[in-house]
C-alpha cells in the first residue's frame, strides 16, 4: 500500500505494533485544513458540523471547536479516546479510538488502508487516481470507483463548494477547453513537446485535460505547493490547474492599469465538497459505531444547512470565467442603467 510519506509510514509501523482494527481500535483521519474547520470563516460551519458527533476534533486548539477535556493525547496529532470514555460520548463497539489530524490531501490513502476520514473530493479523486469529473451521473460513478478502491462514501457534507478550474493568462486568449486544443501546438512548439500546467495535484490535471481530448503525452505538470497563480503570471507555466473558492485571486490579479493577467477557462473541471469516508472492513467491524457517526453528522449538516444555507451555496464569482472586454461592457451597461 503506498503512503503519503516515509514519515507516516513509520507512524503507521508505530501505531500498528500497538493498536489494531482486529483488537477493536479504530482510527478517524480529520483534516487540518480550514476547508474543513471553517476557520477562516465568520461562521466555522465545518466545526459547528464536527459538534454534533461528541467527539472531540483530534487535538484541535481552535475556537470555532471546542476542545473536549477528554482523551489521552499522543504527540501532536492524534488523540486517543478509550471504550469507557466513548460508552459516555454514546458510541459503542469500539476499544480504543485514535483521532489523527492529517493533511486531506493525504487522508484519502489513509482511509483505503483503514478506518474514517474526511477529504475533499478532489483530493480524493487525485490520490486515489479516479478518472471521474462532474456530473450527477458522474458522482454515482465516483462512489462505485470508491467502493472499487475499498471505500465507502455515506455522506457528502456539502458546505463550501470549491471548482477545480485551469487558469491561463488573458492574453492568450483561452476561454474554453476548445480554444486550448486549437492552440495547444503553440505551446507545445516552444515548450519541447508539452503543455506546462502548474498544480498541487498529482493526477486530476491529467485526467480533467484527457477528458477534453487533450492527451497527457502532451503536458507537463509542475508540482506547486502553494499559489499557483504566479507561476502563470511570470510566465514559468502556460497555465495552472487550481481549487477555487470565490475567485477573489483570480478577478484580482491585475496589471497597473488594472487590466487581468489570468483568466479561468470554462466549464470547470469538477465541483469538490467535503466527504465522509469509511473504510469497507472498517464498516463491517466497526458498524454500530459508524451507523452512529454517520447519524450524527448527517443530523449535524442538516441542521447548520437550515442555520447558514449560504455556506451551501456556489460562491465562486462567474467574473472568473469572462474576458476584461466582457466585464467592461456589463459595467458600462450598468452605469448606464443609473442614467
């Protein structure tokens, strides 16, 4: 099974000498990202989420979660809840169980080798190489892929839609994934052969770019750990393939005279929400615990929708995908509807 890391695999080697899904422990991977925690929101709608489950979030100091005085905690990471402390929080059917604070990028393995965890969708379409993209058709197809790699998918939590979009440079010219097969020879002239496209992602670029006819033998992906967008703008990739929250970034990054420098091609490649995913045999051992994990949240999603319905909804700015001629003319128009 491959690891994210030599550091996690010895993490794993530890822990395997000491607790295992056969004497009844069990393992929820929660990521550390504000994605999921909410915290860079006004409302923490990802914490207000994790509340209603009773446990506490790992380790977690933050004030959008509250910590729970309970737990044994072991190095930074992880905290270990036993059975006795457990039968008070209302679950069942477990001996011990390790909440680990992970990466998301990094949960999604995670999970395929055992227990619970909650990524991104498309952190989990990229780790676990899913060759699946947008559509409702498309998610039933996913959760089957899922299944396929040993996971299951019991709830999309769905708060904070993300678009995973490719951005090139306005002056390109590049609106959709038409006009980027048109002038893939240009780039790929200057470039030895290939489109340099700059993400954080290992796999998704790959398959979001083959699914618009444009084969991998073509591109050459540049991994970036962090803001893509520079690459782009100082022209050391094409363009970048990159998660989308609002689109500030992107309307954002002007010149002097405040025209664009990037703009993102459309459609958008995939629509990510969090997940939950539990792990086949993990389900089958640990039923009665995930059955009520699985309530909870689910209670817990449906009750902070009802509270804040905003953070379910799309809030990635359509300006995204228009060229500065576009905007300059709707803005024009409404001066003009003012007069």
């Amino acid at each position: 099974m491959k690891y994210n890391s030599i550091e996690e695999e010895e993490e794993d080697n530890r822990f395997a000498i000491i607790y295992s899904q056969e004497k009844g422990d069990l393992r929820i991977y929660l990521p550390d990202g504000d994605l999921y925690k909410g915290k860079r929101d006004p409302v923490p709608v990802g914490g207000f989420i994790w509340n209603y489950t009773g446990l506490p979030y790992s380790t977690n100091k933050d004030d959008s979660i509250p910590t729970i005085e309970i737990g044994n905690k072991i190095g930074r990471d992880v905290l270990e809840l036993k059975k006795e402390e457990l039968k008070k929080l209302g679950y069942r059917g477990v001996e011990r169980l390790l909440l680990v604070t992970r990466r998301p990028h990094n949960i999604p393995l995670s999970v395929q080798r055992e227990g619970i965890g909650i990524s991104g969708k498309d952190f989990i379409a990229d780790r676990l190489k899913a060759p699946i993209l947008n559509g409702a058709r498309e998610e039933e197809n996913f959760k089957k892929y899922l299944e396929s790699n040993k996971i299951l998918q019991p709830l999309d939590l769905g708060y904070k839609k993300a678009k995973i979009v490719f951005v090139f440079p306005e002056r390109y010219g590049i609106g959709t994934f038409d006009d980027l097969k048109e002038n893939l020879d240009k780039f790929t002239k200057r470039n030895g052969g290939k489109l340099r496209i700059a993400s954080e992602f290992d796999e998704l670029p790959y398959y979001a770019l083959e699914k618009f006819g444009i084969s991998r033998k073509f591109v050459y992906l540049e991994k970036t750990p962090g803001k893509t967008e520079p690459y782009a703008i100082l022209q050391e990739v094409d363009g970048f393939c990159d998660i989308v929250e609002t689109g500030s970034s992107i309307i954002n990054a002007v010149d002097e005279n405040g025209k664009r420098l990037i703009r993102a091609i459309y459609p958008p490649v995939m629509i990510s929400t969090p997940r939950l995913l539990v792990n086949k045999e993990t389900y089958s051992i640990f039923k009665e615990f995930c059955d009520e994990l699985i309530e909870r949240l689910t209670e817990g999603t449906k009750k902070v929708k009802r509270e804040y319905p905003i953070y379910w909804e799309d809030r990635v700015d359509p300006r995204i995908f228009e060229t500065d001629k576009i905007q300059n003319e709707k803005n024009r128009n409404r001066t003009f509807a003012h007069l």
